[in-house]
C-alpha cells in the first residue's frame, strides 16, 4: 500500500473509519432551458436538484453509478456533513472505500427527487412566478418526471452512459423507468426490494398517509410555510408507513408485547408497550426532517408509477432495453413482496434481457436492503464488478461475455 | 313440515328469506349492585347492555349460544330492525332457522360490549355523577371486564352453562377469556380468526388509529359529545384498520390499479384508483355508525388481551379448563395468523383438552370469517350439533363421548 493510500484513509477514519467516505458536501446545479417537460403536461423552469458524488469519475468516463434513493431520503447516500453528525449518509454501509459501492473504483452519484424537500425543487420550494413556496400549486410529478431530471444533471456532469443505476424501494422503480426511458444509458440495472408498480394494499396504504396530512387542519391546503407544519398528519403517515416497512416477525423478535417503562398496565391512554413508544418515535422524528407536501407529491408519484403504461405491458415495456438486470427481492417484504420482483424478472426474461434473480433470505421485511447483510453487499459488488469488467472489454474491443 | 311451520317461514320470507330470523329488537338490561368490578381497579355502576336474543331457550336452560362481535359490531347479530333496513345484523349469514346457528335448535345471544357505543355503557354514555357523557373519564376496561359484565347478563336470562362460546378476532378473544375465566360455564367454545394475544404489529396499526383520533383537534381530549366529532381522525383510524382486515391479494383482485370514473390519471390530489375511493368510502361510512372514545377504549383493551396474563403461561390459563375447542384460522389472514392459532391449539393440546383446528382456505384476508363459507358453515354447524348431543346424552346420565 502506498504511503499516500495510508494517509487517506487514516484520515478517513477520524470519521467513520477506514471504509468511509468521510466528510461530504451536498452540492446543486439548477437548470432553466430547456424547462423540464412533466407528464401531467406542464413545464417546470428553474429546476434545482441537490446531488452528492463520491469517488473519482474515469477519464473514460465509464465508472459513474447513480442511486436513487427512496421516499423519504435524500441526496446524502454516504458519509458524515459535518464532524458532530451523529449519523452517516442513508446507505453508507454500502459506499465507500472497500465497500460494494467501492468509492475507490467507482463514481458514485445520488441526487435528491424531483418533489423532494431536500434541496432539489418541490413543493416547498420558491415558485418564481409568486416569489412564495409553491405549495399545492407545485405540478404532480411522476417517477418518469424525477428520472428525466437526474438525466440532465448526469449528463451535466459530462456522462453519456452509467455503469450501473441502482434504488432500492421507490429508488428502484426510478432504475427501471430509467432503464426502459433510455435503453443504452446505463450498462446495469439493479432493482432492489421493488416492483414496476405499487399493487392495490400500497396504494391503500399511501391513501391513508395522504389522507391524514391533508385532515390536519395546519395543512392549511399545503399553505403552512413559515407557520406550524402539518405535524401530527405527517407523523401518521409515517407511522403507518412504518410498519410496512418492517416484518411481522421482526417486530414480534424486537418488540414482543414488552411495556415500556412501565412494571404494568397503566390503564390509560399513555405508551404502554414498546412497540408503541417505538412507532411514536418514528413519527415524531420523521416530522422534524421531512415536509408534508413532498410526502404527498411523492407518494402520488409511486402511485401513479407503472412501468407498463404507455408500452402495451409490461414485457412491451423491456423491448430494445440493452441493459444488464440485478433484481433482489426478500421474502419478509410484505410491501413489495417476491412474486412483484418475479413479475419483473419474467418481463426481463421474456425480452431475452441477461436478468439474475435473487431473493436473499432476511426477517426485515421492505427495510432489509438498508441494513447490514453480507449475501447483499456480496450481491451488490459482484455485480458492478462483472459490469465494469464487460464495460471495460467493450472499450477494449474484446468479447465481455 | 307442519303448517305452522309453514307459515312462519313464510312470513319470515317476507324480510330476509325462510332462513332470516326477520325483525327483532335491541333489547337492554341495566345492572346497579354489586357494582362491575374492574381489572384498573375501579367499579362501573350503573352498567346497560344492550343485547339481542333469537330462537327460544329451551326448558332444560341448554341451548343458549353467546356469540361475541369484532370491534366495531354491536349487538344487532341477524335479521333486521325495520323493513326497510338495508342491511340485517352483522352475522346474518351465519344464524337464522336453518343456518348453522340454527335458531330453531339453539337460543343465541348477542350482547354489545362494555365500553361500546351501540346501547352498553361506555365513553359516550351518561356518566350519573356529572349528568354528562363519561368522555375520556370513563374507565380503561378490558376483554375480561367485557366478559364479567356479560356473564351477568347470561345469568340474567337465567342461564348458568352455556351450550357454546363464539366469536372471531375480538369476539374470540371473549370467547377465550370466558373459557378460561369460567372453566365449567360453556360446554364449547369457537374461536375464529383470533388469539390469544394481539401481536407487535397489531399493537402498532391499533396506536396508529388512537393517534389519528387523538390528533383530531375535534377531539377534544372526548369531549366532543353534542359538537363535532373527530371524523377525520376516526376515518383515518378505519382505513388503516380495514387494510388490516383484507388480504393484499384480495385487494389486487377486485381493484389492482383500477381507475376511478377516470379515463386516465387526473394529476391532482383527487381520488385516481377505485381502491382509494373504496378505503376512503370504508372510512367516511364508519364515521357515521361509530363513536371516536368507543374506538380508543376498545383498541386499547385489545392490546391489553393477554389470555397468559395472571397465569404465568398459556398452557398454565387453559388448566382446568373443561370445554371442548375448536380453532379456525384462515391463511390469507395477516392480523391474526395461523401460526398464533395454531400457538392456542398447542396450548390447549398440553392440558389434553378437546381441540379441533381447521385452517380454512379463503383468499378473503381477516374478514373472511364475515363471508359466506360452506366450509366454514359446516364446521360451525357440525361443532355445535355435537356439543349439543354431548349435553343431551350427560343430561340423560348417557355417555356423550
């Protein structure tokens, strides 16, 4: 190892270790013209986006992964903001130095979603026409809308085509849109804990959280800028949403009927059982870092998504896609459930598409690609390593099969 | 057929078919001393229940059935209160002459539980020391103050042993908790799509519907008897509730992504999918049938249900116990599992008691215990024919077994 490579990293390890990306910075590009043409018909200029890069990009210009995140993250997939953070980036134990995403191979990209309320335009942005937030005035966007977005910002950044694009959750369905809008802009495709439509139980559930925002009377029809924030309703949403996020099992391992703080029942409306203080706390923590109305927008975006629409169906849909599919279900996930992830590989395979499936045993239902597992991070790597391997000999001219 | 029976059902063909029990009343009994003792500690006095009853007791006293409704039934179990009632009683399709609770064998009793809204005294009765609605004072009462109150009621009419025990989901829970509460007071017991204990889960989704009513400044900390009632909160606490109570392959079967009167999306925060329109619906009906207080305490006593509270285990509750068994559970239910049923029957195996388990095959989630069933009415029907030889044989002095 060279002597340079141990003062990296042992820098890095001030924070978060040898494998981390260390300290980061969000950055923007804002662009006007041409404006961004939506789905529901209007256009949308200026448009901002938040993005965060890690790792160097190639003088080919061939090693750059884009991730989507999903929900309610945001553009700071890896890494700390600042040395007092108390938390790293959403999916830091998959980027960095060593990691699956390996920052020393890689140029990695995420950017925050178009409707987003961190930093990339949406509903709590300014509107120029008013010189006030948009609030419900803000157009529905779809997924289609947030990926022709990231489109122009990677193709800012001087990128023609992606090694790999990658989400997991909502961040997937922005993978495969992305893949089936531009067949030959990115080498791999992998869609973790996903499905090309959100089935009737989620909708239902996305329903619900709207639906509790908009009864809170400070929603005020998404004017509350620079007033009380719809907190309660947010927090509803989120709890429910909470749950189908996690297993059954896992909850029951986790949580079981222990009472919190408590030798007993306190025969009162207060928190009795853990589980209770635990979804309470989701939601009250979720409020204080997330804006309602881009919890409306987005959800109505994974509602409307639907990879078949406009292509007949779904197969339809994967004609002429050159990509290379990774799809990665978990069978606790209930939200998302296996036999949707089949659906897709189906599709794939129907098209002659090279697709590897894999349903990687875990008990934490939807959430289980946040967390550490070793099946995954193996998955994950070999997967951008075959794809920077099969890029590589095509420059070279050689057979990447 | 004797012409007196004919007629009868012929008038009774009138509303409902030869099979309805036709129109019935709500009846109510109030009881003052001794006052209800209560698990929280304090005593309810005056305490009303309302109740129904169909078919005659028979003159040894051995054919009367207490069956227990869910959460959000009451005591109107079959046929109808008008001729112009739309809907008979929530279990009509289960009890009338010649159903499987047939009323022309058996005297079936249905009572509304304590902490109710429907004619039993809860949160929105007069609380006699103020004058005034109990509201939020109203005390924390739980499935086995539910029972106490309804073992008085059963002695009321003059019957000492009951011939069975029934109820699904909450109702179960009644029906268990009278078994082990009252080891000799029902030959029979039938416990579907229920167990022992809520789980971790069905804690959550039950803190997420409290806390949307909570939320509702309509609420009023209850006090809202003669204003407003939280609607929204109670609508959103329904919803939530109601996905719970269907299977997700239910849901993509009857709506999948089905537009509603759209041709295509709308691109507002209008309702798109015929599923929103029906959860929404679910929770805008309920608003008008049920009371916001009545929902928080009856969750609550729901979560609270432990049947191995007191008893050091399960196994340990069931000691003693003498009634015969039997479980149901339906595979597509995913608030009560199968595999908690099947937790109950192992239980009840260990103290040797009598116990049939049936996993009926139904696609219809939780709710399927509300549908039609052949399989279902035949095992019910079956179940109860034998306790009832059982009882007539031992009252003969014969051998039931």
């Amino acid at each position: 190892m060279a002597t340079d490579e141990v003062t990296k990293i042992e820098e890095h390890s001030l924070l978060g270790g040898a494998h981390s990306v260390g300290l980061v910075e969000t950055q923007t590009w804002t662009f006007t013209d041409p404006p961004l043409e939506l789905d529901c018909g209007q256009t949308l200029s200026p448009v901002t986006q938040a993005y965060e890069t890690y790792g160097e990009l190639s003088p080919a210009r061939d090693n750059a992964i884009l991730i989507f995140h999903a929900l309610s993250g945001d553009a700071h997939l890896a890494g700390y903001h600042s040395p007092n953070d108390r938390k790293p980036g959403w999916w830091d134990i998959m980027v960095g130095p060593g990691k699956p995403f390996d920052t020393r191979r890689y140029f990695v990209i995420c950017a925050n979603v178009l409707g987003g309320c961190k930093g990339t335009t949406g509903p709590s942005s300014i509107d120029p026409r008013t010189g006030k937030p948009f609030g419900m005035t803000f157009p529905i966007v779809t997924i289609g809308d947030m990926v022709r977005a990231q489109k122009r910002l990677v193709e800012h950044l001087g990128i023609t085509k992606l090694l790999a694009v990658v989400g997991g959750s909502m961040g997937g369905m922005l993978a495969l849109d992305w893949a089936v809008r531009y067949p030959d802009a990115a080498d791999s495709v992998l869609a973790i804990a996903t499905s090309a439509r959100v089935n009737a139980q989620g909708i239902a559930f996305n329903v619900v959280g709207r639906q509790a925002i908009m009864a809170d009377p400070r929603w005020q029809n998404g004017n509350y800028y620079g007033k009380e924030s719809p907190y309660d309703g947010l927090a509803i949403a989120r709890m429910v949403a909470h749950i189908t996020y996690l297993s059954e099992k896992q909850m029951h391992d986790k949580f079981g009927r222990q009472l919190q703080d408590r030798e007993s029942f306190g025969f009162d409306f207060q928190t009795d059982f853990q589980v209770e203080s635990y979804i309470k706390y989701q939601g009250d923590s979720f409020v204080r870092r997330f804006d309602a109305n881009s919890y409306l927008y987005i959800t109505k975006a994974i509602d409307y998504f639907d990879l078949a629409n406009g292509h007949g169906s779904l197969v339809q849909a994967f004609a002429g896609v050159q990509s290379t599919f990774l799809v990665i279900s978990f069978p606790s996930d209930w939200l998302f459930p296996t036999y949707q992830a089949k659906e897709l590989v189906r599709a794939l395979q129907a098209n002659g598409i090279s697709t590897t499936f894999l349903e990687i045993p875990s008990e934490y239902g939807h959430d289980a690609f946040l967390l550490p597992s070793e099946q995954l991070s193996n998955a994950i790597a070999g997967f951008l390593a075959n794809a920077q391997q099969r890029v590589q000999n095509a420059a070279r001219g050689g057979n990447g099969k």
